[in-house]
C-alpha cells in the first residue's frame, strides 16, 4: 500500500510575529486488492475535506482575519486592529491602568534581603515583563489605558494566541446545527493535521556576542531556565507565563514550590536518619539479640527449614533500628503538619500569583462541545445558557455508560491485588528457596519481588492509562473540562491502588495471620508470610526506595529519550515532503512542525501527586524518602523546561485561576497520610512495645527480646526439639496473653490521639494563615480604585469591581 501526504498550513500572525499555523493533510490510498472501492471512498472523503478547509477559509476571513499567500503550501492570516479590539473586549482581557514596582514574589529571597545575606539563588533575567494594575478591557475607553497609542505591541503575543484561536474555534466550516464548528473538530476529522502557535525565532543562543536583553524569548527561557547549570536559580515565572500562559506558568511555579518546601523536610529526614546510625549502637534489644548465642532457638520459618538463632539476625536487627527508632515517630508528626502548612502557603502564593498575572477574576465561560463529543453525539437540543442547538447526549444513557465503566475499574483494581498475591506467592517460593541454600533469604526474596512489583506496576499503569482513556470517551462528556475530571479521577485512583497496594500490604498485613507452630494459617497450601528479621518496617522501606527511587529513574529516562524518539520519528516521517520541495532554507513554520506535539500536564501533575504521597503516606517508614524526592525534583524542574522550550510544539496559551482538581487529591493525601502514619506507628513499629515494656518492666529495655517471644505449644514437635520460640504475646497453649490486650489497648489510644491532636494543629494551622496575604488585599483595592478613577462611568466602575 503507497500513501503520498500532501500538506497545506495556514499561518496566523498578529501585527508582528507570527503567532498560529494550522496543517493541512490529505491522504490518498491505492490498493490493488480493493482498487476502486478504496479509491471511490478515499474520493468522496477528500472531496469531503477540501469543501470544509474552503469554507473554513472563507469563513476566516468573513471574522476580519486577513491572509498572506506564501507559498503553494503555507497561507499567512493576519489579525487586524480592529478584530483584535472586538475580540479583546468580547473575552475580557486585561488592560493595563499603571505600571507596579516590581515585587520580589519569593520568601525566601526576602528573608535573606533582610538578613543581608547574599541570595546564590537569584538570577538577572533580562527583559522581565513589566507588571500593571488593570481592569477589563472596554473600546470605548482605549485612551484610558496606557500603551493603546502603540498599536505594535500593545497586546501581547500570547494575547493574541488566545483571540486567534478563539476566532479557529469559533469558525464554521459545515452546518452549524451539525456542530460542524471551529478547528479543533476538524483536526479530530483529519482535515488538519496539527494547529499551534509559532515558536518567536530559534532557542539556539547566537555564535556571536550580544547582550543579554537583544536575546529572543525562546533563547532568554533556553538560556535562563532550562539550562542545567541554573538548577539551583530561581525558576523565571514571568518570562515563562509570559510566553507559554498562565496553566503552563503555574504549573512550574507549583513544582518549584512544592520543591523548595522539600529542602526543610528533607534536611529533617536526613538529620533524624542521622540519628538513627549514631544512637545505633544504645539499642538495647539489638545487643542483647546479638549477645544472645544460642539462648533463643527460634522455630523453623518453612515446613522443610531448620531451628536458628536469633543472634543469627544480629546484623539485620542493627540495622532495623535505622527506621524504628523514637525519631521517626516525630518525623511523622512534623511531615503530617508539613503537608498541611504547605498546601495552605500554596493557596496564599497561588492567589498572588493569580492576582499579579490577571487571573484572579478569571472564570471560563460556557465551553462548547468537545469535537468528539459533537461527532458522536446521537442528537440535537437547545443549550440552556447559550440558547444555541449544539449536539445533546441523554444523561441518563451516560450515567450508565459511567456506572458500566466503574465495573471495569473494579476489575482492574481486582488484577491488581491479583498480582499483588502473584507477588506474595513469588516471594513466598524464593524465601523457601534460599532457606534451604542457607543464603540471605529475606533480603533476596524482598529485593527481588520488589522489582518484579515495579515492573508490574509501571505496565499496569500504562495498560490502563490507554484504557482510562477510552473508558472516558465512550461516556460521552460534553466538554473537555468534565472530561478531564472524569479521566484524572479514573487514573488516580486506580495508580493510588496500583503503587501503594503493596507498601500497605507489608505495612498492615504481612505477619498479621501466620499463626503460631503446630497451626500456621496458609495460603494456596503455603505458610502466610511473617516479617523478616528486622521487623515489616525495614521490609517497607526496601519497598518504597525500590518504587518510589525506581520510578523516578524510569521517568526521568523516559522523559529524556522519548521526546528524542519522537522528534526523530517526525522528521523522518517528514523527509520525503522535504525532498520533494526546492533545496533552500527551512522557514520557521518548518522548523517548528518537526516538534512534537505538546502533551498537556497531566503526566507530569500525576507523576508528582504520586510523589507527594509516598513522602507523607508513609514518611514514618522511609525518612530519606523527601531527600530523593528533591533530588528528583530538581532534575525534573530542567526536564521539563528543556522539553517546553526545545522539544515541543508551541502550546496555545491557556488562562488558568489555580492547578485544579490537584489540588483537591493532594488535600485528600495529607489527611490520609495522617491516619496511616498513626496506624503505621501504633501496629508495625515497635515503638509502643518497648514503651510499654519500659513502663511496666525496665526502663532500660533489659529483657525485651525475651518479653516479646513466645514458647511453642507442646505439642508442635520438629527434629530432635521439644521447645522453640517465636515472636507473638501467646501463651504455651497458643492463647493471647494479658500483655497482647493492654498492648491492642495501647495502640488504638495512641492512634485515637495522635488523629486528634495532628488534625486539631491543623485545623489552627488553616485558621492562623489566611488564604489571601493582607498585601495582596491592599493591592486588590488599589487597582479597584484605579479602574473606578480610569473608566469615569460610575455605575460600569462599580460592576467591574463587583466583578472582581
């Protein structure tokens, strides 16, 4: 089969620079086998596609745009003044009153300002974005505003991304009532085949000197932010909303947040590591189990297994003591008001952020269909708000389509646990095997089956990533945000379950049902688990440094190769189109459709979400996890910025208030995180244990190896033995002791009031900051006051401050 491409684009450009170019695609397929039926069909489909790119077109310019033929290819539309004007008012841009002193928006530079100590951290940016009061744009009152005289640049380029592509997404091209509308239709129809804004020149700094302010906006972000020698320099959050929108803008800005609260955390998780190893050697069980000899015969760990020793764990119960010491039961406490306290200052940068890009009053209007929805749609109703006929989907028909796909979601969760036991079973049979050999049984087995579980969790994860993704269009959402919703909450949860099943498993599980000698509990004919010789907590932190540090490196490979994959793949795919033109100088339209697409954020909110939860989930378990997680951040802050700038297709500059539903999830993850580290110190530590052995027993801990084994019933006979011990708060007769309830009593108190004591700071944590600063009020006021002065109408002053 031959296919022959041949691409026709349309460039939309405001006053200066060239800011939207739109492809075109036709296919034309021959076959022998189905000659004139593919033929007649591929005909009447192109035949199809041209009359809609004509009308299209001419519909264009019937909206003011004008056009530029460039070549046999490439058609230049250009915004005129006066559709600018109309439309800046029709979307109520912003308009700029007065121009504000630059404010220092970062904390930490200002604490150190004020300590006259010298900030490493801050970088001369040139040409950093000048920062207004403004108001709604109205025609009527251009001279009120400053800049209306220079019609060059007085709207922004990314302004003009947004009117431009408003007037794409507005333009009919077949029968309105058919919802045959805007570009984004015919891109999913294959009329087009890409639709972006243009790339302002090469990110490539020059060969020769020049100064720093004559650099393009592409080689200022190349040179100033996505370089790695800048990892250390604050993130230019200007520049970057300035050329990619505030979404895009905000979304960095989140991430370096989010990064630079980890650096306390992090210094907190290592000093209480720290700790651990200098206060290694007070253990006073650790010694007395290494000091023990041949005092303690533990019973078999397999049917086929002989008698040890305790003192033969003598090296694992050191160890162990590095994540089960008094510090991380503080380190919990701090990482659960940490979370919280972050979230809150987040809302306060968040809302000076929006306030000082003009989103604070931002509020999408009524979406229209998505092009999906509006070709799939099986019938035509009025809109109740716009009052228009657009394409109607019965609520009842989708309420069932998404009760079906929440079974299928149930399945999958249930493959989870399916390979979670694969996992149990794997871990079980390898530990049975390297008992006998007489080799580090425990650490193999867990190390091992903790990359098999990575490795299924990245293929699961991606497997239903793809199936989300078409669970979430069959049910048929009418715009693209309900879509969205809908699609991150499915991929969430079922992530949520898919990484951290089997962290709570080990943590709540594993070692709860095995029983005692003579009446093991067993699965599929195989002895349930028990925890390893260091106690579930030190299998849990093998655990979370395997995923949590494994799935960053994979990441990170993936996000560094791939995009170089794809970007090879376009312009081999694009070699041909090449060869068949006149050998001479790429245009910049050119250039930049050998991008690749833009792939939106939810990978990268997700990737992160998911990183927030293992640092706080089960922070009790792995103090080291917020250092790796920097550490990652840092590197995925660059990554990122290299992709946006150098990788990617120029994005359309999307407004945006605030991250989204993420920030719902990650409030979710805080207030679970407080639970489960209460739980995690109260039934997996033995943090409560030893305080209850001190406080009836011995102070100083002598004795309570012995206070936490028991002897084996007598009638469980192996070898030559009579008695053995093992680890549970039973009697000879297998029975729970006195000791067992007043421990079980312990435990649920201490998480009683752990909850409430965590939950109660928090709740005085929220009340004491506010959402909004107190500056940031003044300024709200302020610029109320200069539109009121600005727009001389009394009555329109009022509404627009009502409005804001």
């Amino acid at each position: 089969m031959m296919r022959m491409m041949t691409p026709y684009m349309f460039i939309v450009s405001g006053p200066q620079a060239h800011l939207f170019i739109v492809i075109l695609s036709l296919f034309v397929l021959a076959s022998d086998f189905v000659l004139v039926w593919e033929d007649s069909r591929s005909e009447r489909r192109k035949a199809q596609l041209a009359q809609w790119r004509d009308k299209f077109i001419q519909n264009l310019q019937s909206a003011g745009l004008l056009m530029e033929k460039k070549t046999v290819h490439y058609l230049k539309l250009h915004a005129p003044w006066d559709v600018l004007v109309y439309y800046a008012e029709e979307l109520c841009l912003r308009a700029p009153l007065q121009v504000i002193p630059h404010p220092d928006y970062n904390t930490s530079a200002r604490v150190l300002q004020k300590l006259w100590v010298p900030n490493i951290m801050k970088d001369s940016v040139p040409n950093r974005p000048v920062d207004y009061y403004t108001c709604a744009f109205r025609k009527s009152k251009m001279e009120k505003f400053l800049g209306s005289d220079d019609r060059e640049n007085y709207f922004t380029n990314t302004q003009r991304h947004r009117i431009v592509y408003e007037i794409l997404a507005r333009t009919v091209y077949g029968r309105r009532k058919r919802a045959e509308v805007g570009v984004a239709r015919l891109l999913n129809e294959g009329a087009f085949t890409g639709a972006f804004p243009l790339h302002e020149g090469p990110f490539e700094l020059p060969s020769c000197d020049i100064q720093p302010d004559q650099l393009n906006k592409r080689q200022v972000l190349y040179h100033y932010w996505s370089n790695w020698l800048k990892w250390y320099k604050y993130q230019p959050l200007d520049h970057i909303r300035e050329y990619f929108g505030e979404k895009i803008a905000l979304y960095f800005a989140w991430l370096g947040f989010y990064t630079a609260w980890l650096l306390p955390a992090a210094l907190v998780g290592t000093c209480v590591f720290v700790l651990g190893i200098l206060t290694m050697g007070s253990n006073t069980p650790a010694k007395e189990i290494c000091e023990s000899g041949g005092l303690y015969l533990m019973c078999p760990l397999c049917e086929t297994c002989k008698p040890w020793n305790i003192s033969d764990i003598c090296p694992m119960a050191k160890v162990g003591y590095l994540f089960d010491h008094p510090g991380t039961v503080f380190f919990s406490v701090f990482m659960s008001l940490w979370a919280v306290t972050f979230l809150e200052y987040w809302k306060r940068k968040n809302a000076t952020l929006a306030h000082h890009w003009d989103c604070m009053d931002f509020h999408e209007e009524e979406e229209p269909p998505r092009p999906e929805f509006a070709a799939m749609a099986p019938a035509m109703e009025e809109n109740p708000v716009t009052g228009v006929k657009e394409p109607y989907f019965p609520e009842k028909a989708r309420i069932s389509r998404m009760l079906t796909g929440s079974m299928v979601i149930v399945i999958m969760l249930c493959v989870v646990m399916i390979f979670l036991v694969t996992v149990i079973i794997y871990r079980s049979i390898v530990s049975v095997m390297m008992f006998e050999t007489g080799s580090s049984a425990g650490n193999i087995a867990n190390i091992s089956s903790s990359l098999v579980n990575l490795a299924l969790i990245l293929l699961m994860g991606q497997v239903y990533t793809a199936l989300a993704e078409q669970l979430t269009k069959w049910e048929m959402h009418r715009t693209q945000t309900q879509y969205e919703d809908a699609f991150t909450f499915k991929v969430f949860i079922f992530q949520f379950v898919n990484f951290y099943s089997s962290p709570f498993y080990v943590a709540f599980f594993k070692g709860r049902f095995v029983g005692y000698p003579g009446h093991y509990g067993t699965l599929f004919g195989m002895r349930n688990e028990d925890c390893g010789p260091g106690g579930c907590l030190i299998e849990l932190a093998e655990q979370l440094c395997i995923i949590m540090v494994g799935k960053q490196l994979i990441n990170n490979v993936q996000e560094f190769v791939i995009p170089k994959i794809k970007s090879w793949r376009q312009k081999r795919a694009l070699s041909s189109v090449k060869k068949a033109q006149k050998a001479e100088e790429r245009k910049c339209w050119e250039q930049d459709y050998e991008l690749i697409p833009c792939e939106g954020l939810f990978d990268e909110y997700l990737e992160i979400v998911l990183q927030f939860g293992f640092i706080t989930i089960f922070v009790a378990a792995f103090p080291l996890a917020p250092l790796f997680a920097l550490l990652n951040n840092w590197v995925e802050v660059r990554l990122d910025a290299y992709k946006f700038v150098c990788e990617y297709r120029r994005p359309v500059a999307e407004r945006a208030q605030h991250i989204g539903v993420w920030f719902i999830i990650l409030e979710a993850l805080s207030h679970v995180s407080v639970i489960v580290n209460a739980f995690l110190i109260a039934f997996t530590s033995d943090f409560l244990p030893r305080l209850l052995y001190q406080y009836k027993f011995n102070n100083d801990l002598h004795g309570y190896v012995n206070f936490t084994l028991a002897y084996s019933p007598p009638s469980y006979n192996y070898s030559s033995h009579t008695v053995c011990r093992y680890k549970a708060f039973r009697d000879e007769n297998g029975k729970y002791t006195l000791v067992y309830w007043e421990l079980l009593a312990a435990r649920l108190g201490f998480i009683i009031a752990f909850e409430h004591v965590v939950f109660f700071v928090l709740r005085v944590i929220d009340w004491m900051v506010p959402d909004i600063p107190e500056s940031l009020e003044l300024k709200i006021k302020r610029e109320r006051y200069l539109a009121k002065q600005a727009l001389a109408d009394k009555q329109e002053a009022l509404l627009v401050s009502s409005f804001r």
